[in-house]
C-alpha cells in the first residue's frame, strides 16, 4: 500500500501511536488518497476484527473534524460513517449501527457526499442480513435513504429505493403502502418528464410500471400485472431496447397464474435458452415445473424435478419456499406421496424462518397469508390416514395467527422480567415499550392504524420538528412497533436471549402438540378447502381425515349468519344446522371409533374461521360410551382458538363479577345472578349494571375478580368492521364488554373463568376495515380473554333463548360448585343438559326461579311432547368451551 503500514500493523497501533500515525498522513499531499486505501483495507478486515476497526474509525472521527482542509475533511468524515457503522453491525451493536446510519445520512445529505451516502444506504442493510433486527425497519432506512438521494437529485436512486420499499412491504402482503411506495416513485418521473421526456427517465417509467406489476402479481390482481408489463414492452419497443430476462419472466407468470400453461411454458423454454447461465433460472425452471405439471409432461417433470432439487440449497430463502411447494404439490400430483410429504414439511419450516424475519404482529400475518391456502390444498392430496408427522407442520402453520405470535412475546417479556441480569432501567423500559404497543392495537390492531404503519406515510423525526414529539409520536403509526423493536434486539444482543417469537415457531408448537399427543390428547383441527370442508384427527401417532362437500357447510354458514342478523328465524336454521349436523355424523362415525376404542381423554378441537360453528359436540355426546367416559371425567372436549400452553390449570377460587344490563329486560337474568351467589355464598361477589355504568378493566372489581359471568344481550362479532369496535353491543356509550378495552388489561387480569351468557358471544370475525384475512385471527372476546394465560371462556355460537341459557347455566354452576375445573364443569354441564328430561328441568326451574317466571316456565315445559327438551343440536352445539392447552403433565379431565 502507497505510503502505509499493513493493516496488521495499523490495528495493533494503540491509540497515541496510531493518532500519530494518521496525522502524518494528513499531512502529505496525497492524503484523500492514502486515506481512501485505508479505509478499503479496514472495511476488508472488518468482518474478522470488527472491534479494531471501530476502535481506529472513532479516533478517525475526532481527527477528521478537526482537519482545516473542509473540503477533504467532509469527504473523509462522510466514509469514515460508513465504516464506522459496517464495524458496529459486525459487533452486533445494532443500536449504534443505526445512531451512525441517521448521523451519517444526514451529514452525507448536509454536505453532499453522494458517494459515500450510497455505501452506506448500502452497507445499512448488512444489519438485516445479520439477523440483528427485524426486518420490519427495513423501510424505515429507505425513507432516509430516498430524502438523501432526492435531495441530492439523484432521481434514479430514489427510484429505486421506492421500488424496493414496495417489494418490502409486498413480501408481507401490504400491499396500500407497496403502492404508496409506488406513487412516490411515479411523481418523481412524472416531475423529471414534465422538464423533459429523455431515456434516462423513460427507464425510470419502466422501473415503476414494472414494480407495479410485480406488486400487483403478487397481490394476485392479474390483469392489473399484465396491463402494466404490457406497458413496459409497448415502451422498451418504442426506445428500441430488449426487455429485461426478469420483465418476460413475471409477463410469463401472469399467464402461468391465469391457466395459459402452453403460453408460459413456451416463454420459459425460450428464456433458459436465451439465457443458459443465469442464476435466475432456477425461478424459472420452477415456473417451468408447474406448466409441465399442468400440462402433464411427464418426462419434463423429472428432469426439472432433479435439476431443483440439486440446487435448491444454494437459493435464497423465498426460492427455497417456492420451490419447495412447487415441487411437493407435483410429487403429490404424480403420486410420490413421500417425497411430496417431505417437501411440504420443509416448506413449512423454511416459511416460519420468512415469518420469523418480522415482528410486527401484522406483517408476521402478512407473510402467512401468502401460503395458508396453498398448503391446505395440499393436505387434500394426503391418504385418508397415515403418520402424524406428516401432517403436523402444515397444520400448525396454516392454524397459527397473531394471538399465537403476541402469546410468545408475553412470554419472553415475561421471562426478561425474571431475569436477574436485566438491568432494572431496562425492564422498566421493556414494560413500557409493551404497554404502548397494547394501547395502540396489539394483537389486534385497529384497521386504520395497520394500513397507514408505514414510515413513508409519516415519519417520526419530521413529525417532531413541526409539531413536538408526543404529537409526532402519536400520528407516526410505525413508532411503537419500532421502538419495541430496537429494544427487543438491545435485549437479546446484550444477554443473548432468543427471539420474542421463539416461542410462537413451528418446531416449539409442533413439539408441545406431540407431547400433548403422547399424553393422550387428541386434536381435531377443521377447516374449508376448495370445494371441502376437512377434517383432521390427530391421536398419539396416527391421523384420520375426513371430508364433506364445501357446499353443504355454505348452506349452513350462509343460514348461521343470517340467523345471527335476524334475518331470518329459529325452525330455518335449525333446518340447515340438522342437515350439516346430519353431513358430519357421517363421517364422524371413525373419529368417534378411535375416541371409543382408546384411553384418550382430551379431545381439541382447533377449527379455522370459517369451522368454528360447527356442531361437533353432539355427535360425540350422543355416544353412550364418551358420555359416560365425561360423566366420569375420564374425557372431556374443548376449543382452543391458540396453540399455546396455559401457566396453569383454572381452577375457580375467589371473587366473582356479575355483569347484567337492567335496560335489556332480560327477566332470567336475575335468577342467574341469584343461583351464582348461592353456588359462590363464601366469596366476595360483585355487580355491574350496565344501564348505569361501564365494564373498567383497569379498575376493580373488574381488574381483580376471579370469574366473571356476562348476562345480557349481545351481537355477533362479525357485525363489526373492524376488530376496534368489536363488542357485546353496538351502543356507543360503551354499555357492554368491548374488545378494545378487554385488548388494553386482559394480560394484567387474574380471570380463570368468563363465562359469556348472551347470544353470539363466541363468534369471531376475520377482517379489519380494508381487508379480509386469510389466516385464522379468530377476533372476538372468546380468544381475546385467553390472552392471560390462566383463563377460560365459556360462550355461544348463535342466538340463545333466555330459558336456554338460563338452564345451562343453572346446571354449569351445580357441576363447578363440586368441580373447580371450569373445562370439566362444562362438559359435565352439558352430559346434564343432554340428559335433562321434563322433569328434572321443572325441578331445577322450581329450585331457583322466583314463582311469577316459574309458573310460567313449567307450564310451557309440562306441555311439551319432548320427554328431553334440549337433546338437540340446536343447544348442545350453542354453548363452546375455549381454553388454551392443558399446561403439561396435567390433563384437563
């Protein structure tokens, strides 16, 4: 090197020596350069002595601010950041890496330092690709990064950072700031073409029209994508240059993605020709697999089945995701059952590594929603029975959701708190960071607040200046997810814990539900398909799936909604919901068989959104066998909206909040409350009128009770349009239980039991304002109270009668008074209630019922002609029981 030590010897300088040593330089004519060869050389090191290099770039730092030639001095205090931060991501100092990111663009930015703002709009991302932090922040650099290049008028590098911002939030299915992102973008050619139309910004127009496309593709509006490629090929031809290999790839799998496979693999065929050594063909060649595939090639599907396979190691993560689905639903299509089981289960786990690069709850959502319906469709292709183990990944992954992700984080906050080596300032820290993300939506967020979480939209620092950080902090939508998360990755750099989410990936459920397997539980997982509505049960080794026609459960769904709005009444829906019933007997019959013919005694039932009304209970109730195994607490069935672990059995001791609304006029209201307080007489019970106060769950009795029984009417949560205002009741002065306000507390709550008594309290939505999910969110107050880990829900699916409710009640507090397991007071509830003839219910009516209502009630009981009111789908299906897993080593009968 001109005029310089080794590297070695210049990192073993101590510092005196070494100030020495770059003053000297400085001093020479050839500074700018000899100091240039330097910083090549530390930056060519920096991976193996990070902590050298970072040692020599802060004396550099103080050195070069105080050098008199200005213009040299900017130059070398501009590369001397980006150095200086590339050595901090090495020491995995994310914190100070992006301190010197924001100092250094800015400076960059200030001073014009085109040159070295781009190695480090570059280099920032070395952080990510080191796992330092979520890629959540992605984005939020880029907006830094494209004010620099647009302030410098570097508008092709702007373009550009825009266009990758869209792909960001593409990856994570957010798809209003991907195009956000995009619009940006276009202002900036159409600015730039409004001076002049030249090729330099015609290739800008091309950049944009083509990353619209792939957004589109991606969102799976194809015409929207084929309309924009076609704009990029009429232009390439009007400026007379080729389409990019890339550009003819995405047109082609627009028509891949309509069903055009004789076109698509025609355009393939001639791009791996035309492009024999390019690393992008492996994409293509996957493309290619699945038009061979469709058009049954046979002989190609081998040979493009073998070349995947032989470099699918070498591919990046989201190659390696498609490749592994594609290759599996062909080995399925082709009847290679195994190797298309072990390309499915590798998907599976490759795809939690994708998931796992996010933190935010939605974006985590995001990236699940890209392959849940893909992975179903497969477990179609799966014999009727077969092994566990091949199975189970698909199913834990397509049954994950937000709950199951902000479980995890609880958890590990939980278990930072513990920690004796966590400083006290940041656990207080921590506890704070939580709270404002539970505030501002978390885990379900208000709809408003997930589309505009995007640093583009609004971006802290600029806030700040104009209207003072707490209003600045308050209309930045992304803040609190990324101050959580800047301080989530100090923690588990300092102390090396794992990830927030460590407990929310596939291995840890899987491995929890084959223990839970292995200790006779069994699980029963449901959901729609295509044209089916499928079913999965799970024992110790083996599963059996069953199907009926989707078209027979959209009857009934279609009538449970409109039974749930009042549309249409009671005899119409029980028509629909015995003919499902009826449908799903059929085939229940082998599920009940096994249940019979083993020593299982827990049964889960883990249903998809769509699922979750389904009467399954009463086929099971209705044999004799499982019912007498329940009787005897040898058996009992629940429904577990989140695959985690509870901290403890809920056994019901304690305090109790009895929740009515006199306005309602719910005349059995009152006699519930009455038989609560005399199965509770020794404990302290506590009341709340709706009519004349709100449900506080920051204050008591509702903040400290240990059960608490809701009777009132209430609407299904699939009214709302928006998990923020889901609710009990659509009145806005708050007089009912609102989700929101369940959200802020529920991880404070000492609740073990919540017993929902009103109509619909069970139903979950799958939507925010702007968009359905196709994951599983399953929000509604039934999961929502979960979220404390101890608790357990007892509520309905569809309208409940008074007399109905009442009686279930009245015999579900009987069974808890001797039982303290609410899981096994509600099954035993409901062997009592199938059970229950004319007489046994005058008998409960006359022991609890004041005289006016139960002259009443008995009359309309003695005339009936049905010797067992409520043996009837109808009731035994209305009540569910949700709950958590059974902590280990204990069961729940």
């Amino acid at each position: 090197m001109n005029n310089l030590k080794s590297i070695d010897e210049i990192l073993s300088l101590s510092n005196q020596d070494y100030e020495s040593y770059i003053r000297n330089i400085l001093k020479k004519n050839d500074a700018i350069y000899t100091i240039d060869i330097l910083d090549d050389e530390l930056l060519n090191v920096v991976v193996v002595r990070p902590d050298d290099v970072a040692r020599i770039c802060q004396i550099n730092a103080i050195i070069f601010t105080k050098y008199n030639k200005r213009k040299i001095n900017r130059r070398l205090i501009a590369y001397n950041f980006n150095t200086n931060m590339v050595a901090t991501i090495y020491q995995k100092n994310a914190e100070q890496s992006k301190k010197l990111f924001l100092k250094g663009i800015a400076f960059c930015k200030t001073n014009k330092q085109y040159e070295a703002g781009k190695s480090l709009s570059h280099n920032i991302f070395r952080l990510f690709e080191s796992n330092q932090i979520a890629l959540d922040e992605a984005p939020y650099f880029l907006v830094h990064i494209k004010d620099f290049y647009n302030s410098l008028k570097k508008y092709q590098d702007a373009i550009d950072a825009l266009c990758a911002a869209a792909s960001y939030f593409a990856d994570v299915s957010a798809f209003q700031s991907a195009y956000r992102a995009i619009h940006d973008a276009q202002e900036i050619v159409v600015s730039a073409q409004k001076i002049a139309i030249n090729k330099e910004n015609i290739t800008w127009q091309i950049k944009v029209l083509e990353t619209q496309g792939v957004v589109a593709l991606r969102e799976r509006d194809f015409d929207c994508a084929n309309n924009e490629f076609e704009k990029c090929f009429k232009i390439h031809e009007l400026i007379n240059t080729a389409p990019s290999l890339i550009l003819e790839t995405n047109a082609a799998t627009v028509k891949l993605k309509t069903k055009d496979f004789k076109a698509a693999k025609e355009i393939y065929t001639r791009l791996i020709n035309d492009y024999p050594s390019e690393l992008f063909n492996i994409q293509i060649k996957i493309n290619l697999l699945v038009c061979s595939r469709e058009l049954g090639d046979i002989e190609h599907i081998e040979i493009l089945s073998k070349e995947i396979e032989t470099t699918i190691a070498e591919c990046d993560l989201d190659v390696r995701i498609e490749a592994r689905l594609v290759l599996a639903r062909t080995y399925f299509h082709i009847s290679n059952l195994a190797k298309g089981i072990d390309n499915l289960k590798q998907s599976c786990i490759e795809i939690q590594s994708e998931i796992d690069k996010y933190q935010r709850l939605h974006y985590r959502r995001g990236v699940r929603e890209q392959y849940v319906s893909r992975i179903q469709s497969m477990l179609l292709s799966f014999d009727p029975s077969g092994m566990v183990d091949d199975i189970l990944y698909a199913l834990v992954l397509c049954s994950s959701n937000s709950l199951t992700d902000w479980l995890s984080v609880l958890e590990w906050i939980d278990y930072v708190l513990q920690s004796g080596a966590v400083s006290i300032s940041l656990k207080n820290e921590l506890v704070a960071k939580r709270d404002n993300l539970i505030c501002h939506g978390t885990p379900f967020i208000y709809g408003f607040r997930e589309k505009y979480d995007d640093p583009f939209e609004f971006l802290n620092e600029k806030l700040s200046e104009k209207f003072g950080e707490q209003m600045a902090n308050s209309l930045d939508y992304s803040f609190y997810w990324r101050e959580f998360n800047d301080l989530t990755a100090i923690i588990c750099q300092l102390h090396s814990f794992p990830s927030p989410f460590e407990g929310a990936s596939i291995q840890q459920v899987v491995d929890a539900l084959n223990s839970k397997l292995s200790s006779d539980s069994a699980f029963l997982f449901s959901f729609i398909c295509e044209d089916s509505c499928v079913f999965f049960l799970l024992t110790k080794e083996k599963y059996i799936r069953e199907n009926i026609p989707a078209e027979q459960f959209f009857d009934f769904y279609e009538a449970l909604l409109k039974y749930q709005h009042n549309v249409i009444n009671r005899p119409v829906f029980n028509d629909a919901l015995n003919n499902v019933f009826n449908s799903i007997k059929l085939i229940l019959i082998k599920f009940i068989y096994v249940l019979e013919n083993s020593s299982i005694s827990e049964l889960v039932f883990i249903p998809d959104h769509w699922t979750e009304g389904l009467p399954i209970f009463p086929s099971i109730i209705e044999n004799e066998q499982l019912r007498s195994r329940m009787r005897e607490s040898e058996f009992v069935f629940k429904t577990c909206p989140i695959i985690k672990e509870a901290l403890t059995d809920s056994l019901i001791t304690g305090s109790n909040l009895l929740i009515s609304n006199s306005a309602d006029n719910l005349k059995l209201a009152e006699s519930e409350k009455y038989l609560i307080k005399k199965t509770f007489a020794d404990q302290n019970s506590f009341e709340i009128d709706l009519q004349y106060e709100e449900v506080d769950f920051s204050k008591p009795p509702a903040n400290s009770t240990d059960f608490l029984h809701l009777a009132t009417h209430s609407i299904p949560a699939n009214t709302f349009t928006d998990p923020f205002f889901v609710s009990t009741s659509i009145d806005t002065a708050k007089k009912g239980i609102w989700l929101e306000s369940v959200q802020r507390e529920v991880h404070k709550l000492n609740l073990k039991l919540v017993f929902l008594n009103g109509c619909n309290t069970g139903t979950t939505s799958n939507n925010n304002y702007f968009k359905n999910f196709s994951t599983n969110e399953k929000v509604g107050l039934s999961s929502i109270f979960l979220l404390n880990r101890k608790c357990t829900v007892i509520a309905t699916q569809w309208n409940q009668p008074d007399i109905i409710g009442y009686i279930f009640a009245a015999l579900f507090y009987k069974c808890l008074a001797n039982q303290p397991n609410p899981v096994k007071a509600y099954n035993l509830a409901i062997v009592d209630l199938y059970e229950l003839n004319k007489e046994g219910v005058i008998a409960l009516l006359e022991e609890n019922l004041d005289e006016k209502a139960r002259q009443t009630w008995c009359d309309n009981f003695k005339k009936s002609q049905n010797e067992f009111p409520f043996r009837h789908a109808y009731c035994l299906a209305m009540f569910q029981c949700h709950s958590l897993l059974t902590p280990q080593g204990r069961r729940s009968g």
